[in-house]
C-alpha cells in the first residue's frame, strides 16, 4: 500500500516504522522536509518528502499533525477528493488532559466535515506513540487499534493496514462513534499521566464464549 | 460491609450476588418489597425490603435504578448525608443506543448535586448484567471495574468492595471522568448490541512493563 503520513512527530515516525515494517510505502509528508529529524529506529525505506509530494501516489493519507493544525494542513494540501484519510487525532486541551469538544460532535467528524470528498477513518487515536514504537504484542495479547468510519471499502482497507501490523483491528461503527473512541483516548491519558500507569498501557475489550450459547 | 442496592433488576441482582458471594450484608431496595422477584441464582442471604428500611444500616448505596428515574429515587429516599453512594448508571437516550449528555457533564456529576451531603463514586457502569451475573473471570484475565470519585475514603471503601467480588479495581480519577467512563460505556453497549460481539464482553487496559525502565 502507498501510505502518506503527513507529520514527523512521535506519532508519525511510530505510524511509519510499523507501516515500513509490515512492508508498505510510506512516505512522510513535512512542510520542512529537510529540517525533518526522525528516530534513528525509523526503517530507511521511509522516505521525508514535501506534502504535496507526499500526497501525491498515496491511497491512503494520516493526519498526523495535532488536531489544532489539522485545519491548515487540509487547506494547504490536497486535493482530497476520493482519499482514503485516516485521522489519528484527539481534540485535547492545551494542557494534554481534557478535550475540546465531544458528546454532540468529534475531530473525525469535525474534519470529514473539512473535505467532503474524503473517505475519513477514525484509528490509532487510543494508541500511544510509545505502544506504536514497541510494537504489538503486549504479552499474549496484541493491542487493539480502534477503526471507525462511514464508508465500507475505506473502513476495510484500514483494517487490512492495521492487521498487516500485527495490531489488531477493532471495528467501532460509524464515524459519529469517534465520539466514543475520542473519550477513550482521554481516559487512557488519564491513566497513563496522571494516575500512574506510565505510557506502556493500551486499552480493549475482553471477551468470553456466552454461557448460554 | 452493610450495602443497600437500590433497584431489583439485572444490574441490582448481579451485583447483589456478587456481594452476597463475597461475603457482604446486601439488602436490595425496592418500591414494592412484596412483588420483586429476583433470580432463582440469587443467593438467599439477599433481603428485599422497602428503600428506606434498605438505606437505614447500609455504608454504602448502589442507585441501581435507570438513569432517568435516580431524581426520583434521591427524592423520595435518604438521609443521603455521610452516605457513600455508587452511581453505576448510564445516561442512555430511550433506545440505548447514545448517550444522552456528556462532555461539560455526566450522569454521576449531576448526581452528586442532587446529593452534596453524600460522597458519589462513579463505579461498575462498563459492566453489563450478564458479565456481573457470571462473574470475573475471562479465562486468565479478571473483568475490570472503573471507579471515579473524589472522596479518597470513600473510592477505597469502594475499591476494597470491588476486590473482595474477584473483579479487578481500576481507579480511574476523580468523580468528572465520568465524562470519559460513561461514553466507554456506550462504545461498549455498541460493541455488544450493533457490532455483533454480544454481552460477554468488559472494557479493560492492557499493560506491558516499560523497555527504558
């Protein structure tokens, strides 16, 4: 898959080792491309292009920025039309530890509001960089990486990308349930800063056969 | 512990038989003493009896009822003043589908209002009646139950009451991240009712130790 990631923060070279290493394109898309320092755990093949470069042959687009720059990146990049866009952000506080919005509304829905011809896919919001870094498995388990959206070949196509990682792909309905994802995203900061369980933690839903089935 | 269950439907009779199990004197409160009929799996040490005889020796007291039916429930009932109360509910539009405030506030915020004498700890609201009903066990993993409050005695009080069930506590913060437990709730009731995973399923936060530590 031809993977822009637009970004080169703790969540885009996260996002681009493990695209890399499940063996996709990636490309990274910086407004200064040259001035762009990433891990040095960041596989070669990940290549640091302008955004519009980055765009360009790619089937599928991260927002990897911050949700306050998403705006401006929307309107400087492009064209979207037809893009498969996969918002990673959560809407958060200047301070990292409440959101900004919620409950009526959501980032994902704020931005697939921004580029109507997009097909916008909530994922990643619930995984800290540090979990992406480190990879999947967290003992016996892998980490499950939340995927919401509206359109069905692009919920697919995401859900491929996330499995092709080694993460596991939980479908969470439509786009508007990002109103959901976007508060566990805050619950899990909580925890992780200001509760004490360090950044290593990554929520998910245990299940068990039905006693009745 | 002496604990007062207000509500005689599935979530009430779970946790009734939970506590009941664990040792606990649980007395469930009802409107109508007489008609309640509970589980034949409730254990025979749980009384039924009219509220306020319920609330009279009761510590702590579960509001087990529907959200939409609580402002009665405080009403009608108390003394709350000193009272640890539990909100275990989920402000749910009629067809449970969405949740019916959020953000700025949450179910258990508005509770504690209605009730400033009494310590309100948010608990048990991401556990369905079937899972209560069956128990904490999902193979090697025990089923967390989330506890927000801001009384430090009251949320160990309740922290102590849910380890002594076999559920895993998990303080999840002051009583505001409500705002975060009950939109978990809901993406959890999702997951169960529209996504095809049925009840037999709980919330939880994987942990991994930290490779720099």
């Amino acid at each position: 898959m031809n993977i822009a990631i637009i970004g080169t923060g703790h969540m885009a070279s996260g996002l681009a080792k493990q695209f890399a290493l499940a063996g996709h394109r990636v490309m990274l898309g910086s407004r200064h491309p040259a001035q762009a320092s990433l891990p040095a755990s960041t596989p070669s093949s990940v290549a640091v292009l302008a955004i519009p470069q980055a765009l360009q042959s790619a089937e599928v687009v991260f927002l990897a920025v911050p949700f306050a720059a998403v705006g401006d990146v929307i309107q400087a990049a492009g064209p979207w039309d037809g893009k498969i866009v996969v918002d990673i952000t959560n809407p958060l506080t200047p301070d990292f530890m409440e959101l900004s919005r919620g409950f009526t509304t959501s980032a994902a829905e704020e931005i697939a509001r921004l580029i109507p011809g997009a097909r916008v896919v909530k994922a990643f919001n619930t995984v800290f960089a540090q979990v992406l870094d480190q990879g999947p498995d967290f003992g016996s388990e892998r980490v499950s990486v939340f995927y919401a959206g509206d359109d069905e070949s692009a919920n697919q196509c995401i859900a491929d990308l996330i499995a092709s990682t080694g993460f596991k792909p939980v479908y969470a309905g439509g786009l508007k349930n990002a109103r959901y994802l976007e508060p566990l995203a805050a619950l899990t900061i909580q925890l992780a800063y200001a509760l004490g369980h360090g950044t290593q933690i990554a929520p998910a839903f245990l299940e068990r056969p039905s006693a009745s089935s």
